[in-house]
C-alpha cells in the first residue's frame, strides 16, 4: 500500500492533508477531533494581539444547488488570549506528538515583538514549525499587517528574517495571492532563509449585495467591507501561482504547502503533482466537517496503488515541467468533438454552446426518427466548450485528429522555422450564402 508519509521543510507527518490556520484549528478540542479523523497536521488559528471580531463574518458564493463554492470572510486573527492559545497547542502536542502542529503568527511589523512571540511559542508549545501569516486581506491590513506586509517583498524579507534570528524551527512564509507577480513575494521569502512557502491566503473580495438592504454581504448592521475569498472556486488560481514558484529558477527550490480550494484527494493530488509537499485545507472542513480527511487519504492511496508510486516524491512535481507559455504550444495539433449518440440525451445543450458561444460547428439533424447533434468537421476548432457543458460523462470527447504535420510553436514558426499545418476556413462566409441559408442558420434548423 501506499506510504502517505509527507515531509516539508523537514517537519514530517502521517500524511499530506494539514488543516489550514482558520476557524477549525482555534480550539483544543477541535485539532484534537481533527487528528482523531485522521488529519496529518494542523495549522493553529493565527496568534498574535488578540483582535474583537465583529458579528456577522462570512459570506457564501453558491452555484446553483451546489452550495459554498465560494466562502468569504471579514473575520480576524484569533480572538483568544495569547496564553490560552498556546496552553492548549502545548497539550495537542503532548498528547499527539506524531501529528504536525504549526503555529501561524502574526504581530505588529517591530523586530522585538516577533523575537517575543517567537521565543515564547516555540518554547512553550514544543510546536513543529512556524507559518507567518503574510496574507489576511482584511482587517489586519488596514493595521499594517497580514497582506500589508505579503504585498511588500522587502516587508516580506525583513520580518521573515526577524523571525529566523530566533527560530529553532522551520519556518513557513504564507503568502497573500492579492498581488500583480506572486513570484516577487516568493523569492523575497527565499532570500530571507525561509524553510517554505505556503499559498494561496484569501483573495480580496466582496462576495455580493443584498437588494434589500442596499448593502454588502456579509452585513454588520447596514454596513459591510471587502473580505478574503476561498474555497472550491480559488483552486485554479492557487494552482497557477503555486505551478509559477514551483518552477521559478530562484523560488523554485523552496518546499510548497500549497493551499486554496482543496476538497478531495484528487485536488491534493494536483497540488502535489505541481509541485507541492502537503496541502491545507479550510472552506471544506468548515462546510462538511473532519470526516471528509478519511476519503481523502482512502481516495488518493488507491490512486498512488493504481498509479504505482509509492511514496508523494514519486510523483511530486511531475506535471510541472508541462506547464509553459503559450507561445510553446503546438499549434499543428489539432482536435475534434467527437458525440456518442448512444450516450447521447438529446439535451441539445451543447448545440447552444457551440451555435451561440463558440464556432457553430454543431449540427441538428434528423436520423431515425431521432433529432442528433453532429459535429461539421471542417468548422470544430476542438475548443472543448461543449464537452465541458454536456451533463453526461464521457458523452462527447476530444479526438486527436493527426494531419501528417510536424509540431511547431508560435515562438519557432513567428522565428521562420517550420511550416504551419493547413487550417480548415472554420468560418462561414456569410457574403456567398443565400437568404434561406441565412434564415435557416438563425433558427437553429439543419443546414
Ligand atoms: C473564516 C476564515 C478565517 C481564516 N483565518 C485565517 C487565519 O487566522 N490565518 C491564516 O493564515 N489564514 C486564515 N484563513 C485562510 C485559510 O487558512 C486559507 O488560506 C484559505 O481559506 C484558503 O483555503 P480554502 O480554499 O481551503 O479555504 C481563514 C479563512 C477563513 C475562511
Ligand atoms: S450536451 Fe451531451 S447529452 Fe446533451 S445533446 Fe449534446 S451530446 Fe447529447
Ligand atoms: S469543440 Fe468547440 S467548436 Fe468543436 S463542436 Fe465543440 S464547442 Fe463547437
């Protein structure tokens, strides 16, 4: 069976799944009831000065019937007195000594109130590392902390090594996705000694309005303000910037915790696969509690038994080295829809699609007594729209359609090397049609 063994920064746990520093990890009895389930590791809710939170704190993106794709919150570090705080992280670690606890700190931008808080909760907790929380968009920052100091690579660099003066331990920088070039902040961390990066911390954001009461969500009487966004609908955003510091020639050494929409195995398993050494979680444990942990080390060993890797270094990081620039890509590879009519339910979604939001290169038509989707082969430009809204699986896929040409990317043909695959028209040429032709296209007849 597969080992699940993950180590970052030389802070090794059970397994990859950490919970992220949030609302799950502010008490005793929650991390406790976390590692129970099966969680490898736990970041605790930030410490710092203990902040007033106000009533009213999150706000959810739904989709149609799927709930909280999205979750933003205005709420604060913790709320919890500094010694009560570390009290309890002393006894989780006591008691689970094999299980990750990292403490995530966050104090005003002074060289001596990171040496105290440092000394103190390292001396006092017996925790594995630290994670600097660099990246809470709001609150905090109006204060000149969290994404005040994540936006600012040499804030970044100077805390980060304020904190390695008096660290016995290794050090997490986490990172606010709230900039123009997250690799700015990433190697600001790197030249300041950090022992990893931790991404992606919230993204500014102002989750909606209610009609009512003319006012932003969530709402404190009659009033609101912008907050940090998570959840299922930030992953592919984390995924970028992680898969840009993973493969940078001066971040890229740094171990990744890699943090932002993750919700099952398979979303671990691609953070790891870019590059990560663990990942964190958050929006899912606050939406379906602590037991999801237990599908997610089943699925993702299952997969590395199927897979045949053995341990997460076998397949950390393999997808990396493919993720490039556009103007690498091939552009003599071309690919068609291809519709299983058996599969097929007649939704005529992806006729829609095609006809009013892509390259009206679908067709109805008429065949044994049935009404079919076709594809016109010399119009699809395999953009994948109508595979992605079909609602049933594997009912239309993307077929390789080989022409006999050699692969060439727009940076080797546009520096006169290669020859460019004939392309269909893809178009029509509405000049040559006739009115009936034209009338006939519009009201999604056959043509
Ligand atoms: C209500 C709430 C409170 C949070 N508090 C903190 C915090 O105190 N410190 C911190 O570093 N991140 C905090 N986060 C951010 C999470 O640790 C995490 O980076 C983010 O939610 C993205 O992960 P997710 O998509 O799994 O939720 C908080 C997130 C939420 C939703
Ligand atoms: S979207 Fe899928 S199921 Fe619906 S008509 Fe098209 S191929 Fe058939
Ligand atoms: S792949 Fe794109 S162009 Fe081709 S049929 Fe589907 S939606 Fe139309």
């Amino acid at each position: 069976m597969a080992d699940l063994t993950a180590t970052i920064a030389g802070i090794v746990s059970p397994n990859p799944f950490w919970l992220a520093s949030a609302p799950p990890t502010n008490t005793y009895g929650q991390v406790a009831r976390a590692f129970d389930h099966g969680w490898g590791g736990a970041v605790w809710k930030t410490i710092g000065q203990p902040i007033v939170n106000v009533y009213s704190r999150y706000g959810g993106l739904d989709s149609g019937t799927q709930k909280l794709i999205g979750l933003n919150n205005i709420e604060l570090i913790t709320d919890r007195p500094i010694e009560d705080n570390i009290k309890e992280m002393a006894l989780v670690k006591k008691r689970y000594p094999k299980h990750t606890l990292i403490a995530s700190l966050m104090v005003e931008t002074n060289r001596d109130a990171w040496h105290e808080i440092v000394k103190r909760t390292q001396g006092e907790t017996g925790c594995d590392g630290f994670e600097l929380n660099f990246g809470c968009p709001h609150g905090m920052s109006e204060r000149g902390m969290g994404a005040a100091v994540g936006q600012v690579p040499e804030y970044c660099q100077q805390i980060t090594e304020w904190v390695k003066e008096v660290s016995t331990i290794p050090v997490i920088v986490k990172l606010t996705p709230n900039v123009g070039d997250i690799l700015y902040p990433a190697r600001a961390a790197k030249r300041a000694n950090a022992d990893a990066v931790s991404l992606i911390n919230t993204i500014n954001s102002l989750i909606g309005v209610d009609l009512d009461l003319m006012a932003p969500l969530p709402n404190v009487k009659g009033k609101g303000s912008h907050g940090g966004y998570c959840g299922p609908a930030v992953k592919p955003i984390a995924l970028n910037m992680i898969s840009a510091i993973a493969t940078d020639d001066q971040a890229g050494s740094l171990p990744i915790s890699g943090i932002g929409g993750v919700s099952t195995w398979r979303d671990a398993a691609e953070f790891i696969a870019l590059g990560c050494d663990n990942v964190q979680v958050c929006t899912a444990v606050m939406h379906y509690g602590f037991r999801i942990v237990e599908d997610m080390i089943e699925g993702l060993s299952n997969w590395m038994d199927e897979k045949g890797y053995k341990t997460l270094a076998d397949f950390k990081g393999k997808a990396a080295p493919t993720v490039t620039k556009w103007e690498n890509l091939s552009l003599n590879h071309f690919t068609r829809a291809s519709i299983d009519h058996d599969k097929c339910i007649g939704c005529e979604l992806c006729y829609v699609a095609c006809e009013d939001g892509a390259h009206q290169a679908l067709k109805l038509v008429q065949k044994n007594g049935r009404r079919l989707v076709e594809v016109k082969e010399d119009m699809c430009v395999g953009c994948n729209l109508c595979s992605l809204v079909c609602p049933v699986p594997d009912c239309i896929t993307m077929k390789h359609i080989p022409n006999g040409a050699p692969d060439v990317s727009w940076k080797e043909f546009s520096a006169g090397k290669g020859t460019l695959a004939e392309r269909p028209q893809h178009y029509v040429d509405v000049s040559t049609q006739t009115e009936a032709e034209a009338a006939a296209r519009s009201d999604g007849t056959t043509t």
